[in-house]
C-alpha cells in the first residue's frame, strides 16, 4: 500500500535493501565474548532473535561470497546484541549502491 511521506507518495515494490555482513559483525563481536566456550553469548543473541546459533555462527564467521545479509536477519541480530541498525549498519541496494541506514523518525 503506498504511503505519504514528506509530501511523495511512495511505493513499497522492489526488493528490500541488504545490509552489509561486517557491519552485523561488528556489533555481535562487542557482544559475544571470545574464549567463551559454552557459547552463551551466543545461545543469548540467537534466543533474542529469534534464530538458531548456526546462523549467529555463520555471521561471525568471516566470508567473503556474502558481503551481505537480509534486512530482517540483520535488525533482528542488531537488535538482540543490544544496538540499533539505524546507528551501526550501512544498507546495501540491488544495484550495489550503498546508503547509510537512517531514518528522520528514530533521532
């Protein structure tokens, strides 16, 4: 449903953005403590948001075939360890055109 903001009438078709894999990274390992063996950090992170630990692991996990994730897995990585995507992660677009995740709403 197309919505008006500041003035335009905006669509909601096309793909969503991506946003870019070593920003999530980033924030998960100010999180996740290294030489924590039983892995409840990220037991803690993968519980909040919803997702299994395999996937916390593979976003920590250095590689470079996907510089990027979905939106949704990133907010909700982002949101889990305690930050906000708006402050920490840059949006990758389909055309490869990167933006920084903003929004006049949230400041």
């Amino acid at each position: 449903m197309p919505t008006v903001l500041e003035g335009v009438l905006e669509g909601h078709d096309g793909p969503e953005p991506r946003v870019r894999t070593s920003d999530v990274r980033a924030v998960l390992q100010r999180v996740v403590r290294t030489g924590d063996e039983s892995g409840k950090s990220v037991a803690l992170i993968a519980e909040r948001a919803d997702v299994s630990t395999r996937t916390v692991y593979r976003v920590l996990q250095p590689d470079s075939s996907k510089p990027t994730i979905s939106l949704k897995l990133a907010d909700a990585l982002v949101l889990a360890a305690g930050a906000h995507p708006a402050s920490t992660c840059t949006l990758v677009w389909n055309e490869g055109r990167e933006d920084e995740y903003e929004t006049p709403y949230l400041f």
